[in-house]
C-alpha cells in the first residue's frame, strides 16, 4: 500500500470541504485557515524511515533487552491473514513507556505492518521526537479544546491513514496506569475512527485489543511516588537518562497478548441501529475492548507472589508462600487464567518460578529476606507496598467478582429464610460502588459469573444450571467454607477502604462551602496518612490520589459534588454509610481470616 503525502491530505476534497464548515463556524479568514491546518499537519505527521526504524529497535533494545518477550503464535498467524487486507486499529494497555517499543517488536517479528502510533507530544523533545517521528510516531497535544482547526486535522489525517489501508495504534486508557490495573478508556481518538469510517465506504478496519504485561518494571517506583501527590517531572534528556537507570535490574518476562479481532465497520453498524445504545456507540466499543484487554491479561508470576505477601501481612517463608498460593492457583487453573509458563497448577516440585520470582523482587527492592534463622524469611520491604499493589493489581480482574461474591456472602450470613435476593443485593451494591474502579460483565452476567464460581467450590451444588436457586442458611454456610481461604479482603480491601475515607472526608465538607478537589485530595492524603498511623487503615496502600479520583468519580455520577446546602449534606452523609457497610463486614471478614 502506498504511503500517504502530505498533499494527498491537504489537496483532497473532502478535506478542503470540511476545513472551509469549520472556517465558516469559527468565523476564520480563509488564508489563516489553510495556514493553520497545513502546520497543525506538519505537526502530528509520521513516516517510516528504514534508518530511524533501525536506529529505533537498537535504542529500544538498550532499556529492554532484559526482557523476554512472549507472545501466541496462533494469535500472529491469524493477524497475519486480516493484515495484508485490512486496517488495525490496535488498542492496547499502557503500565510503561516500553509498551510502544514492545508492541512493535512483536507485531514486527510476525512480520505485520508497521503502525501510526499516536503519541502525547510531551514525548516530542531532541533526540527522541525526531527520531519517533520516522518510525511512525504520530505526535498529538493533549489540550485541543481551544484549536478547532488542529481537532479537525487530526480527525482528518487518522481518516486518511485508514482509507490508504494504514494501521492506528495508540493506548486505550490514555496514559500510564498508576495502580497496575485498567484505568477507565480514552474515547477522543477512537471517536475521531469511529466518525470517520462512518462517513466513508472502503475496506473493513479490525480492532486489536492488546494486553501488554511485565514481570516487573523500574518505572513503578515513580509512579507510586506521583499517587501520594509527587510532582510528575518533565520528559527531556535527562528523563531519558534516568529511565536507563531504572530498567538496569529489571527483566523477566513481558507478554504481548491479543483479543478477537472486532470488524469495527460491522460492529459501529450494529450499535447505532440499536436504541438500547442511545448514541454511546464509541462508549459501547471502548469498554468492549477494555473487556477483552482483561480477557486475554495471564496472572504473571511476579502478581502471584505478591497476592500471597499483600494477604499475609508478614514475613513468610517459601513453603507459606506456595501454600497460600495453591488454592489461587487452583482457581486460575480451572478458569484457564494461567500463562503456559505457570500452569497446570505450577507448583510441582520441578518448578522453580516462586524461587527465581523471590530471588528478582528482593534483587530490585521490593521484597527483604532475612536468612538468620532456621530457613529464610520474606516480607515486603518498608514503603514498597504501593509498588507490590501495582503488580498484584495486573491480575486482581480475575478475582474480582469471586471476592464481591464472598463478601456478600458474609453480609447475610446469619440471616434466616431464602438468601438468594439477599446475596444479589449485597453484590450489586458493591459492584455499583466499585463501576469506576473495574470493568465488570453486565448484570445478568455478573450474577451468572458468580454461580459459576459458586459451582467451582460446591460441585454437588442441586441448584447449579439454576438461573435463581433458592439458598437457605445451611448451604450458604458450606458454600463460605468450602470456599476458603477467602480473596475478598486482599482484592477489595484497598478500594473500599480509600472509598470509606473519601465518602468520610465529603460528608463533613462544609455544607455551604462549593467543593474544591484539589483542597479536598489534599486533605484525603493527610487524612489517609492519620489514619494508616492509627491503624485505621488496613494499609498505605488504600492513600492514593488514583483510588481517591476513583471514589470522587463516584460521588460525581452521583451528584454528590456540585452545589451547597443541608440537602446535599445529608446525601454525602448517607453516601458514606452507604460505603461504610461493605466496608466494615470487609474489615471482620479479614479479622477472621486472620484468627484461621
């Protein structure tokens, strides 16, 4: 496919025919138009330059040659098939600045075309700009609100590469995740895609949802410094230079994973001839594709070892830590959660992964051993409990709607008569609290996940292919045994925790004082700071800026941050009670694990 020019853009039709609606709509001079859209192109334009893309691998292969890449071969054949005549618009999870460089090299190894990669333009500095730029860096400002004209270059170029068969890239979640796990989805861009194809008639473009996984990752440090509220410092040479620094003991594995391929024409047809949609077709497609990023993102080694640390709370030795993996093993095993790598069960005698994953984490920090006793003990090493939440939250998706089962469970434990609208209730309410914060199955699914999960521990469970059983206390009894040890409070313990202090902290807001979030995640980070001295806090983990957005997000969609007034006041009091009651049964349900 040839590539496109410059002019091919600019000289077009449709493209003079829109620029003149959006010079006519923000009343331009016709001249000044022009000028703009041709240097805002100028700006985001990218190439594939053999001697830079060269130059490119060699600089990537220094900051991850530590690295052992993994990626399914049957996944590349298949891609291989649709590449030679379809677009890719490949959205993929963002936990590095390696992930471009890595993505690359596994699309390159199987021999697919390269991509346009949309890049922030904070990445656009000597020697790096120039040098991404020819090897299909798109470079794109973050604040377009006040520029119509660079908005619709923008929208035009991406069309234009799609219509000339090119192949998109860029990160779903729009930046870096903080907290390990996938943040909420990005839809500017791919709105600009979606309106595009829209318009246009032409060949299919296939969606690529990409999962992008490391072992461990120097960069993790820094981005739990910036949750507590650090400064984040400016990309330049010297960033560059201090990113090297950090990557010098890390390695492992990275694991490049891929989703079913979505017909984007097909499925945006689908969507906007369904009224259940109501014009939230790139809404529908994003979390869709976010879905599937978690669908096909393996449990690591490294997320493992540190679930078992996170849960204990203490030192432990090698034998506590494969006993408190095995029933989590187990679990993952069946659902088919593990990396070739770690499965079946991963803990035959041969395996010698908890070993070599002990041996990198106290080698980067992140664990302490001590050696003086009868046989050697771990722990988490002082202020690195943000950094081993980061890497237990890559697989802490997995979990998630087993730990809300468990929880809802304990809530109505004790209670007489049939359980079963008690347990559903209980779930939902704690899936609504938490809808900012995971990407979780519909209802209906939701609630046909859990009696899977149910039939996992329960196999002679009468009421399974039930779609509502009746439950009565005795079998809800052995269902919250024989479903031990529980996950509740190691996966939702930091979010319902960081959640009661934010609902705490906006109930006693003044209440005929406007809201001010950046005075109010202040106060929450010295607050959460207090309470995890006094103990209050299970552990620092919950005092993040990351969980704090996740809980104002909340309150937001709630209508719990705008206006004043004894009204308002008494929802933000309710809203903490609210949050509170998961959040207490969490805190007995973990006092009880802990007395096992």
């Amino acid at each position: 496919m040839k590539p496109p020019q410059r002019q091919d853009v600019l000289g077009s039709a449709r493209f003079l025919e829109g620029l003149e609606r959006v010079r006519l709509k923000h009343d331009l001079a016709s001249g000044e138009a022009r000028s703009r859209a041709s240097s805002a192109l100028n700006e985001m334009w990218s190439t594939h330059g053999e001697l830079a893309t060269g130059a490119w691998r060699r600089f990537g292969h220094a900051f991850a040659k530590r690295y052992e890449l993994k990626t399914s071969a049957p996944d590349m054949e298949r891609l291989r098939a649709l590449d030679t005549e379809h677009s890719f618009v490949t959205l993929f999870s963002h936990r590095s600045y390696l992930d471009a460089w890595i993505l690359q090299s596994a699309l390159r190894e199987a021999k697919l075309r390269p991509l346009h990669l949309l890049a922030g333009a904070n990445l656009d500095f000597w020697p790096l700009g120039p040098l991404l730029r020819r090897t299909g860096a798109l470079f794109i400002r973050r604040d377009t609100k006040d520029d119509p004209v660079y908005r619709y270059v923008l929208r035009a170029y991406m069309d234009h590469l799609l219509m000339t068969g090119q192949n998109l890239a860029w990160s779903i979640e729009g930046g870096r995740t903080r907290t390990g796990k996938l943040r909420p989805p990005r839809f500017g861009a791919l709105r600009y895609v979606v309106d595009a194809l829209r318009t246009s008639e032409g060949q299919e473009a296939y969606v690529l949802p990409v999962s992008v996984v490391y072992d461990q990752l120097g960069e993790v440090e820094t981005m739990a410094a910036e949750s507590l509220g650090a400064s984040k410092r400016p990309e330049d040479l010297g960033w560059i230079l201090r990113f090297a620094a950090s990557q010098r003991d890390q390695g492992g594995q990275v694991r490049v994973d891929i989703g079913e391929p979505v017909p984007l024409r097909e499925r945006i047809a689908t969507l906007d001839g369904d009224p259940r949609a109501k014009d939230k077709t790139v809404e529908r497609i994003a979390v869709a594709v976010c879905h599937q990023i978690n669908r096909v993102t393996p449990a690591t080694a490294t997320a493992l070892v540190t679930v078992a640390f996170l849960a204990a709370e203490r030192a432990l030795t090698r034998s506590e830590v494969e006993a408190t993996l095995a029933p989590i093993l187990a679990y993952l095993e069946e659902r088919q959660r593990l990396p070739n790598t770690l499965g079946p069960l991963a803990l035959s005698a041969g395996d010698a992964w908890i070993d070599d994953t002990l041996e990198r984490l106290v080698q980067t920090g992140v664990l302490t051993s001590f050696e003086g006793g009868r046989e050697p003990v771990y722990e988490v090493a002082p202020d690195k409990h943000l950094v081993a939440a980061f890497y237990r939250n890559t697989l802490i998706h997995l979990l998630v709607v087993r730990a809300i089962g468990e929880l809802a469970m304990f809530q109505v434990r004790g209670q007489e008569g049939g359980l079963t609208d008690g347990i559903i209730q209980a779930s939902m309410a704690v899936r609504d609290l938490l809808k900012f914060e995971f990407f979780f199955p519909r209802r209906a699914d939701f609630v046909k996940e859990f009696w899977a999960d149910v039939a996992r521990f329960d196999p002679d469970w009468e009421g399974h292919g039930i779609e509502r059983p009746v439950i009565m206390r005795d079998r809800l009894e052995r269902w919250f045994e024989s479903s031990r040890p529980h996950l509740s409070h190691l996966v939702l313990r930091p979010f319902l925790d960081a959640y009661h202090l934010v609902a705490s902290e906006l109930a006693a807001w003044p209440e005929d004082e406007a809201f001010d979030e950046k005075r109010f995640l202040e106060r929450c980070l010295g607050v959460g700071k207090q309470w995890t001295l006094q103990r209050r806090l299970h552990s620092a983990e919950s005092v993040t800026l990351e969980l704090f957005r996740g809980a104002l997000r909340l309150a937001g969609h709630r209508g719990l941050l705008e206006g004043t007034g004894a009204e308002l006041a008494a929802r933000r009091r309710a809203f903490a009670t609210q949050v509170a009651a998961p959040q207490e049964a969490l805190r007995r349900m973990a006092n009880e694990a802990a007395a096992q």
